[in-house]
C-alpha cells in the first residue's frame, strides 16, 4: 500500500476521483494502484506530481519525488541509487 501517496493526497486535499479524472482512469484503477494490486507508470506519477504537488508545494517535496520513483513506479527501481536533496 502506498501510505505516503494517501497521506499527502488527504492533508492536500486530493481525492482518488481527482486522480482517476487526471489519469482518464476509473476510480477503482487508482484504488488498486494505491493498495498495490498494480503499478502507477512512470509517466502517470509524474503528471499526479505536476498537477497536484508542484515543486513549490508546502509539503516535504523532495521526500515526495523519491517517493515517486521509488514507491509508485515498477519496485525493481528501488534498488537504483538515487540522490537525495537535503
């Protein structure tokens, strides 16, 4: 389950039919990409990120992106070295 995707989306005020409308997907589909029963694309985390947590968002935006990379596209990314702004 992608608990850092849900938490931020609700301080945000984001719901999953906001990202469903976004992704052109069905409510369920993001559902499922958040309980993990499949996997957010590369290109759909980065159009989640662009339009609802911008790089001058209030939340902790760095942690946000690797968590992108990381946490919502395909795991084997995991194991990549990725630099992270401090």
């Amino acid at each position: 389950m992608l608990n850092n995707l849900n938490n931020v989306r609700k301080e945000k005020n984001v719901s999953l039919v906001d990202i469903a409308d976004l992704l052109n997907v069905r409510y369920q589909t993001v559902a499922d990409k958040i309980n993990g029963k499949s996997s957010f694309k590369f290109t759909e985390a980065l159009k989640i990120q662009e339009k609802f947590f911008p790089p001058n968002c209030q939340i902790k935006c760095n942690t946000f992106n690797l968590f992108l990379v990381i946490g919502l596209v395909n795991r084997s990314l995991a194991e990549l070295p990725l630099p992270i702004d401090s």
